[in-house]
C-alpha cells in the first residue's frame, strides 16, 4: 500500500466527552473511526455490538446505521467522519 497516495477528506472531527445519555440511532454518509481516550463505550453498527475500551479503534463504512453509548461516567472518545 502507497501511503503517500493515501489522503481521506475528514468531514468531522470531535472529542465527546462525558455523553451517558443514550444517543439514537443514526445513518452514517461518511466513513467512520472513533479512538476510546478514556473510560469505554458500547457501539452498535447495524445488528452487530462491539464493547470499546481505552485505546480501541472502530472504524465502519459510509451507509451503516449506528449507536454510541458511553458505558461508564468520564468517558470520553474522538470520532472523526470521512470519505
């Protein structure tokens, strides 16, 4: 793999802290990763629930439904959206 060739358009990028509050179901239009910085989260992509910790990295494809919840307080993960 040529990484020099290698150039995503990062649409969106955030760190979300501290979100217990169960968010809803979205549509992603954009690929994307989200990097657990700390505490962890449960992530579910279409019918498929992954468990996260500190340090994991998630990545799924643009058209995929989704749904993040933080599992524990002081939780915190950056989520970047791209083509």
């Amino acid at each position: 793999m040529n990484f020099e060739r290698c150039n995503p358009y990062v649409r969106y990028c955030d760190i979300i802290k501290d979100d217990t509050e169960t968010q809803t179901a979205k549509k992603s239009y954009d690929n994307c990763m989200i990097y657990i910085l700390s505490g962890s989260a449960n992530v579910y992509v279409e019918n498929e629930s992954y468990t996260i910790r500190h340090g994991d990295v998630l990545i799924w494809r643009a058209g995929m439904n989704y749904r993040i919840t933080m599992a524990e307080e002081k939780s915190s993960y950056i989520q970047i959206n791209f083509d």
